[in-house]
C-alpha cells in the first residue's frame, strides 16, 4: 500500500480536482494526496451528481488505503445506484479485500511490444472455502477481458473454476497488459499467476 502524500491538490477546487483524475487509470492513484475528509465530501457529491467516474476514483483511493469493508460497500452501492451509466469499468461492484494486493502485484509486470493479447483478471466465488470468500483467475486472450469473461459463462472454451465461479472481470489492475504480444502475454499470464499465489491469493488458471 502507498503511503499517504501530502499535496497541493488537497486545496484545489473539488470540481477541477474530479475532473482531472476522472481521466487517470486507478493504478497512478491521482488522489493520493487528498485528505479522507475531502475523498469522502468528494464522494457525496458525485453521488448526488451521478458522477461516475470522479466516485470511483474517489471510492478506489479509499479502498487502496484500507478503508472498512463496510464503508467500500456502502460506498459502491450508493454509486452504482446514482451513477451506473458513467462508472468505468474497472471498479469492481463489491469489497475484495486484497484487491490492494492485486494492483500491487500486477504492477511489477511490463511489456515492451505491442499485439494482439490481452492478460486478465476474473474475480472468483469461493465462499465455500475456508480461506475464500473470493479468489482470482488469471488468463490471456485475443478477446477483450468483458468479451473473454462472456465466453467462459457461456460455456465457449470456458475455464471450470470461471464457468462455476467467476463473478465479474476485475480490469483495473492489468490495465497496463492489454494489447501485447502472445509471447509476452504467455509469459506474464504464468509469473502473474505465480506471484499472486505467492501474496496469498487464491487463483486459477495462469497456464
């Protein structure tokens, strides 16, 4: 987890503040630097706004910092209930407590070439397990991550653990592995994999 930042920013005005992070991807963290206090007042308003995208970066910094559970979920339902239309697609529609994690790991990989893969992330009910609730898929695709997750729930060269399991895709934190090479993407899919287990994580797949 980062630690927090004092910034300059905490002092702008809210609007041009959402404005400007609504446009950054959730691993650069562009509210680092905002006090709780303000995150919160500037959730409110982009729920009474149905502001989508300016709630979710708000909700996600929160949620990197450990917030409670309960306040991410309370969160998260508010929004998705004021907002559903305009919230970018990488803020998952329920608390994992290690998605902190995920992003973390994630972010250790690159590629260098550009191609046709994609590296992705489904989030897994495993409620029935001790350690669950939730684990994690890993995989590869020419198929964008939404379209790729489709298929397995439509039983289309499906994965047993996402076709029985999988709930939603979780895009935010392999953002930065899309459109890559098949050899790069091989390559990361079986690392990726690899090293979330290693930060205790559940997974499937990563082959």
């Amino acid at each position: 987890m980062a630690p927090r930042r004092k910034s300059a920013r905490t002092d702008q005005p809210r609007a041009r503040l959402k404005r400007g992070a609504a446009e950054h991807a959730p691993a650069t963290r562009p509210l680092a630097g905002v006090a709780r206090a303000r995150l919160l007042a500037d959730l409110a308003q982009a729920v009474r706004a149905g502001e989508g995208k300016a709630g979710a970066h708000c909700i996600h910094e929160l949620w990197m910092r450990g917030e409670f559970a309960a306040h991410i979920d309370g969160a998260l339902a508010a929004l998705w209930a004021s907002a559903a239309q305009s919230i970018p697609e990488w803020l998952p529609m329920r608390h994992i407590d290690w998605l902190a994690q995920a992003y973390e790991v994630a972010l250790r990989f690159h590629a260098s070439g550009r191609g046709r893969y994609n590296i992705y992330l489904v989030l897994l009910d495993f409620a029935d397990r001790r350690r669950g609730p939730h684990g994690v898929y890993v995989g590869m695709s020419q198929y964008p991550p939404a379209q790729r997750f489709d298929q397995h729930k439509a039983g289309i060269h499906a994965a047993g653990s996402v076709l029985k399991r999988g709930i939603e895709v979780l895009t935010g934190p392999t953002l930065h592995l899309q459109h890559i090479s098949r050899a790069e993407a091989l390559r990361i899919e079986a690392a990726l994999a690899e090293a979330l287990r290693d930060a205790g994580l559940l997974v499937e797949g990563g082959h």
